[in-house]
C-alpha cells in the first residue's frame, strides 16, 4: 500500500474508534436531551408526535458523522496543526464569552479576540493563521449541515412583530456531534514513537495553512489527536420556509467562511497579514448575521390569516393531515360545506364534526377537495396560522451582538 493510502486508512480507524467512543455517546444524549427539552416546551403549545425528538437525534447523528469526514478531511487537508492555535485558550474565552450573552458562544469571536491579543500584547503565543483557519473550516461544516438539514422537523411558532403584529413562523434550532481527526506537531523525540511519519507529499511544502518560509523541521512528529464537538444551529424564520431560509443561512455563512479560510491561508504565509483574519472573523460573522435580520425585517411574513379561509402552518409528519396530502401553507376554506375565516372557527367545526371529513383546500391559487376519515376525538395533526390579535413570542435580534456586547461595556465601565 502506498504512503498516501496508508496514513487514509490510519485516519479512519482513528476516526471509526471516535465513533465507537462512550464520549461520543454522551453528546449524542446530550443532543437527544436537548430535542427532547425543546419538544416538551413546544407540547403545550402545539400537536407534536411524541417520539419526534429520537428521529432528530438519530438524524442529527447521521449528518454531524457526515460533517465530521468532511471537517476531517479540511484540517488534515489544509494542514492545520493544533499546536500551534492555543486551544485551551480559545475554549476559555469563547466560555467567558458566554458569560455575557449566550449567543456570544462561538470560536469566530473567541478566535478573533485571542488573535488581536497576540498581535497587540504578543500574548498568546498562537499562530493567527492557523487560529482562524481552524474557525473558517468549523463554519464551513456548520454552513454544509445548514444547508442539507437546517430545515428538517422544524418547529412552529407565534411570533410578536412590530409591523404586521403576530404573526406564524418556524423556530430552526439543530444540534449535531462531530468527529473530527486532526493532527498536532510534537518535537520532542520522547514522543515520536505515537507520531505518524509525515508523508514526502506533505513535506512538499504545498500545505494552505501549514507553512512558513523555514519548511517542516524533519525532527517534527505528527500526531492524530481525535476532537469531539457539538454543532448548533438557531434561527426564526417568518418570511420564508424552513427550507429557503436554512439554504440563504447556509450560503452567507459559506461566504464568510471561504473569505474567512483565504485570509487565513495569506495571514500563514505573511505575517503582515494576520491583521485580516483576526478582525475579519467577528466582524464578518457580524455581517452574516445583520445579512440574516436586514432580510428577515423587510420582507413581508409569509405565514399570516388570509382574507379568506385559514391558512395551515405546518402539518405533522405522519399525522390524519399529511397522509391526506396536505401542506403547509394550504388555505383550507370550507370544512363539510361551511365556510371558515378564523382559527378559532376552524377548531370549532373540527371539534364538532368525527368520522368523514370533507375540506376546502386552496394551494397556490388551485382549489380542491381532501375527503378522509378520522376517529372521534383523533388531532387532525395540524398546526393553523394565529388569529389577529393572538398572543405571541416577542422575536429578540439576540444575534446581532455587536451592539449587545458595546452595551455591556457602557454598564461595566461605569
């Protein structure tokens, strides 16, 4: 087998053995709790299948494994070493970080104050370069698991807006564990028996992050450290679907990243340069995220009463409703021949009439009929857009936490 070939399949028994780790275990209870929790808040609210949250998690850990083997792939591929990043400090920071505010949990911030400490204090003695490398290929997996789940089993909410009053939206909240291979540099000669060999084509010098214009020391031992981490997602949407809204959050997010990773690459091999990625990564997460709330603010809700009839928001998988072949954003205006302009009517006839259901249902301008049968008593499994008027959950911009953190410090300063 070749060089090439045998330090692969090092990678994936080492990977295979995160996998089969009770650790990894744990964090998939930890993701499970976490769904269950949500799915409970969301219980007495709306219609929710009871065991929806084990099919979150198992998903979850089927796409964060995917993710792992491409995060993988990014760190050993663009040579980012471990060592050379202070890893300790970046956890401790972002952890203070959430001291403030939750939603200031993320290494984007972290990284970035760490880096401009070393570049104005000189400490900590990290490498800026492969600091933000490290950030820009965790934000590229997340944007890849946005993108291909970030709408699945979405949840749904009321949400309290300015202009337009309640109004119905989706809650996109995922969590996904991640294992990941990296590799970690070790000069000691002590340790070179636990290192891996470093392959000619890696000596080679063609390394993105892994360079500087003194080479690979050929005294340098390489070691595959196994990393554990949790991915998360959050976001409302009220002026989209689920699906286009996680696709525009997974391609800003994408962008940042790539520009995130080129100036990380540049910063590796100019010193000069580290200045870019050390401002570029918290401000440049800031503009994803203003991005998000600029679009969200101007576009019109999607999810409000029609004029005429009552317009569903979402549709259990598996429930009376979705095995009839209704959708979200269907307009059901009659329900047995009576007319319906309200949630509060439609309940009522759903309430009143068991057995054979006859509905009215308008989709995108076509109209039609959906006739089925339900046991006395059965939830229909559908959740309806709110009534003018109905209370809701004030939609905080959590996110933009650039003026958060500046309001923070007027308080601390005085």
């Amino acid at each position: 087998m070749s060089e090439v070939g045998s330090f692969v399949v090092v990678v994936l028994k080492l990977w295979l053995q995160i996998i089969l780790s009770p650790l990894f275990l744990v964090l998939i209870i930890v993701v499970g709790w976490q769904y269950r929790r949500m799915q409970r808040m969301s219980q007495g609210l709306f219609p929710t299948n009871r065991n929806m949250y084990i099919r979150s998690t198992l998903l979850s850990t089927l796409v964060g494994i995917a993710g792992g083997v491409a995060g993988s792939a990014g760190l050993l591929g663009l040579g980012v070493d471990l060592a050379r990043m202070g890893i300790a400090y970046l956890f401790i920071t972002a952890i203070l970080l959430m001291l403030i505010h939750p939603r200031f949990l993320c290494f984007a911030y972290a990284g970035g104050i760490i880096s401009v400490s070393h570049l104005v204090f000189g400490w900590p003695d990290v490498s800026v370069g492969q600091l933000m490398g490290l950030v820009a290929v965790l934000h590229m997996v997340e944007s890849m698991l946005i993108y291909f789940s970030g709408h699945i089993d979405p949840m749904p909410v009321y949400v309290q807006t300015e202009r337009h009053g309640v109004v119905g939206g989706f809650n996109l909240q995922k969590f996904w564990p991640i294992p990941l291979v990296a590799v970690m540099s070790v000069v000691d000669p002590r340790t070179a028996s636990t290192g891996i060999t470093l392959p000619d084509w890696w000596r080679a010098g063609w390394w993105a992050l892994f360079h500087d214009s003194s080479g690979v020391p050929s005294s340098v031992s390489y070691v595959l450290l196994p990393i554990i981490a949790i991915l998360g997602y959050g976001e409302v949407t009220t002026t989209a679907s689920p699906r286009q809204k996680s696709k525009v959050s997974a391609r800003n997010l994408f962008c940042f990243s790539l520009v995130l990773l080129i100036l990380s690459v540049m910063a590796s091999r100019n010193p000069h340069l580290c200045i870019l990625p050390a401002l570029f990564g918290p401000l440049g997460h800031e503009l994803v995220i203003w991005l998000g709330i600029k679009a969200e603010s101007e576009a019109t809700p999607s999810y409000v009463m029609p004029e005429r009839g009552v317009m569903i928001l979402e549709v259990l998988p598996g429930s009376t409703a979705a095995q009839a072949g209704l959708k979200r954003g269907d307009v059901v205006v009659g329900v047995n021949g009576l007319t319906v302009n309200s949630r509060e009517e439609m309940e009522a006839l759903l309430r009143y009439y068991g057995g054979e259901l006859q509905l009215e249902i308008c989709r995108e301008g076509q109209a039609f009929s959906s006739s089925f049968a339900r046991k006395p008593g059965q939830s229909l499994g559908i959740v309806l857009v709110p009534d003018p008027g109905e209370e809701g959950v004030r939609r905080r911009h959590a996110a933009f936490r650039s003026q958060r953190f500046l309001n923070w410090l007027k308080r601390f300063l005085r």
